[in-house]
C-alpha cells in the first residue's frame, strides 16, 4: 500500500502524458471544382420545391413524415439520449433509502426473543472523477446522441432525394410509354400500308415480313416498359412506406414541362458543413476520443466517498430517537486482472483509428460525389442539347421517307431504316432528359440537401 501512495504521483504525470491524442490531419479540399462557377450559395432544405410540382412536393412530405426507416432513426434518436442522461447520472453523488420491518418470536427452547422491529436509514455514495473517466463516459454518450441526430438527417437527405428521383423515373417511363405506343401506331400504320402494297402486288413478302417485325419488336419494347413503370411506382411506394403502389394516385406528367430548379455547388471548403454522413463521422470520432480516455482512465486507482445515517427501534415511532451515522472514503487500484483493462485500452484505441479512418474516408468520399455529380451534370446536358438536333431530322426524315414511300419513290429498306432511327432518338430524347432532371438531383444529394452543421440539434 505504502508503495501504491507513493506511485500516485508519477501515475498522475503518466495520465498526463498517455492521455493526449494525434491531432486529426483532414484531406485538403480542391481549389475549385470542375464544371462549375466558384460561387458561394446555400441550397434550401426544401430545394425539391424548386420543380413547382404539387404532385412532388406532397410526397416528399409524405415520406419524411411516413418512412419506417425515417421512423427508426428517429427512435434512435431518442435512444441515445436516454442513454447519456445514463452516462451522465455516474457524475452525480447517489442516495438510496431503506425502510425495514421485522418480528421474531420463539420456535421452542428458551430464547427470549420476541416483539416487532423496525429501521430506517439513508445511503449516499460518490465516486469523485480523479482522472476524467466518468466524464469521458458522458461525453462519449453525448457525442453518440449527435452522431444519431446526424445520422436522421443524412437519412432525411437520401429519403429526400430518393423519393424524388423515383418520382423522375416514374415520369420518364411514363414519358417513354407514351413514346413506345405511338411508335407501335406508326408502326402498325406503316404495316397497314406495306399490307395493301403487297395486295396490290406493289410489295414483296419479304417487305410485309420485316414490318411485321418491326411491330413486334416495337410490342416486345412497350411490355418491357410497361414493366419498369410498374417497378418504378412499387419502388417509390415503399419509400413512402406503403404495401402497395395501387392508392398512390399519381397524374400524368411530361418531363418537358420539368424545369431544374438553379443550383451551385458554391466553394469546396464549405461541403464539410453541410453534408450530415461527414458531420455523423466526425461525431463517432469524438465518441471514439472519449472512449480512449475512459479505457485509460480506468487503469489508475478510483477514490469513492459512502456516507450513512439511520436508526433502529421496536416502536416506529423511536426509528430516529436514537439515529447513527458514518462516513467512509476507499480508494481502489486495479492490481491484476487478466489484462482485461489494458486490452480494453488496446481495443478502444484500435476502434478510433477505424473511426479516424472512415471519417477521413467520408470527406473525401463527399468531395467525389459533388465533382462525379457535376461531371454528369455538365456531361448530360451537353449530350441532351445535341440529341434536340438529332430528334429534329430525324423527324423530318422520317416524315420525307413515309411520303416518298408512298409515291413509290423509295424503298422500303430505306423507310425501315428512319424509322427506327426515329424511335431511338425520341427514346434517346426521353432518357437524356430524365438523365438531365436526376443528375441535379444527384448534385442536391451531394452537397448535403441543404443541411447545415449551425442549424443542427
């Protein structure tokens, strides 16, 4: 004991000195990103409002407020606060209270006990914090209660964000529908006209077989669509946290008449206060912080304080006539157990580094997905405007080939032939154009769907 006292002070400096960590290093932000003006602006939380499209707006709301997964995150929310009001609780000295009550009598012999009992008392106890780790405890718990809030508003951002770019595809496969039907009439049109040449004996078989496979083809496309639109509104009713995509009630939509809400992707240095997954790490880290310090601290000895005060009478009424107390103070050193301690020093050191690590692997993750999202961007529109001037003549082609067909002046290889050119470039039209909508879509998710780090809880 006397060598364990005298010890106390260098195991002091040896807290002092083990209880610092290696400053955090973050990767640098790029100077500018690529494909962008370098602008600083904010995106509104509600940036979906930016399509003004009623129809969008009531099922985003709908889905933040019916989301299971939404849900879960907000009761894990809760859960981590009652869990530091629990680690915070330790810091605090405890009081119990004990009532009691007793009869003895005689079995048999000649013991001469007999009569009621009764006591009272109370009991304090208080473990003071020498070296930080019940505070370290709760500041643990208070960095995990953050994490989980940042974690709610990451999920709100990606439920967001999904729920619109389910809602775009929806839209898109309408849109191509739309087109795969009226292409199956052109095409059957054309049959039509290829069945009374070949009766008039101005056609060949072989010109009635390869329309008639173009209708086909054209029938097998408008199934296949058919199917993927199905798909498309199952998909956004579970976001939406229905069973069944039958009640969601949707009306027709034309992507023409979607405009992408102005958007800029403002300064790299400012993505790292507005995406919540990077803010959630960086709360895990600080948790992982405490953690250490905690491990650490339990190493060196713990003092604790205890205090008592109570009585004992026959009568309930004497309980306190005659009351007693005592104060007692106990330091206790851990001298062997295994290792235990020091590997859950060891362990929680290894887990900060994985913490460090993925919160490093986070930041830049966030930088790749705002440039992957205006590369796309910038990359979708300049294919989306070329392909207007593909649709364009490829129209007129189509128009020029069909009458020339029916005059007799072409063939109808050549009228096959714009025909399908047609049909790719208003279905090429249709993808570009939903493209377009979801990379800004993408470009909102990544820079944080108009989350800031100063309004969070």
């Amino acid at each position: 004991m006397t060598y364990r006292l005298l010890s106390l002070p260098l195991l002091l400096v040896l807290h002092g000195c083990t209880s610092q960590e290696p400053a955090v290093v973050t990767p640098a932000a790029p100077a500018q990103w690529q494909h962008a003006p370098l602008v600083s602006a904010q995106v509104a939380p509600d940036w979906w409002h930016g399509f003004a499209n009623p129809e969008l707006d009531r099922l985003v709301d709908q889905a933040l407020l019916a989301n299971d997964d939404l849900a879960g995150a907000v009761a894990r929310v809760r859960q981590a606060e009652a869990s530091a009001r629990m680690a915070g609780a330790p810091l605090l000295p405890q009081l119990d209270g004990t009532l009691g009550a007793g009869r003895e009598g005689r079995l048999g012999g000649d013991a001469e006990v007999a009569g009621s009992s009764y006591s009272a008392g109370l009991a304090a106890s208080y473990e003071v914090d020498l070296w930080g780790r019940l505070n370290a405890g709760r500041d643990s718990a208070l960095a995990d209660l953050r994490a989980s809030q940042f974690d709610r508003a990451a999920l709100q951002v990606t439920l967001s964000a999904g729920v619109v770019s389910s809602w775009l595809q929806r839209v898109g496969l309408d849109q191509r529908l739309r087109i795969a039907v009226l292409n199956l009439d052109n095409a059957e049109r054309v049959l039509r006209t290829v069945e009374s040449r070949q009766r008039a004996g101005a056609a060949t078989s072989l010109e009635l077989a390869q329309q008639r496979g173009v209708v086909a083809e054209q029938r097998r496309a408008l199934a296949a669509l058919s199917q993927q639109t199905d798909d498309s509104r199952v998909a956004l009713a579970v976001l939406l946290g229905q069973s069944s995509s039958a009640s969601l009630n949707l009306a027709e939509q034309q992507l023409e008449a979607l405009q992408l809400p102005a958007i800029s992707a403002g300064l790299p240095s400012d993505l790292l206060l507005r995406r919540p997954d990077v803010a959630r790490a960086e709360a895990q880290l600080a948790a992982a912080d405490a953690d250490v310090q905690a491990a650490r601290a339990a190493l060196l000895p713990r003092l604790s304080l205890t205090a008592t005060a109570g009585g004992s009478a026959e009568r309930v009424s004497d309980v306190f006539a005659d009351p007693v107390y005592s104060l007692g103070t106990a330091l206790l050193a851990p001298i062997f157990d295994g290792g235990y301690l020091a590997a859950s020093r060891d362990l929680a050191e290894a887990q900060r580094e994985e913490l460090l690590a993925a919160y490093r692997s986070s930041i830049v993750s966030a930088f790749a997905d705002v440039q992957l999202a205006l590369n796309g961007l910038a990359g979708i529109e300049a294919q989306w405007q070329a392909q207007q001037a593909v649709l364009e003549e490829a129209e007129l082609a189509f128009r020029l080939s069909e009458s020339r067909y029916r005059a007799g002046a072409d063939t109808l290889l050549t009228l096959l032939d714009t025909q399908r050119t047609l049909y790719a470039a208003q279905d090429d039209s249709a993808q570009l154009q939903l493209a377009r909508l979801q990379a800004g879509v993408a470009l909102y998710r990544a820079l944080g769907g108009g989350w800031q780090v100063a309004t969070s809880e």
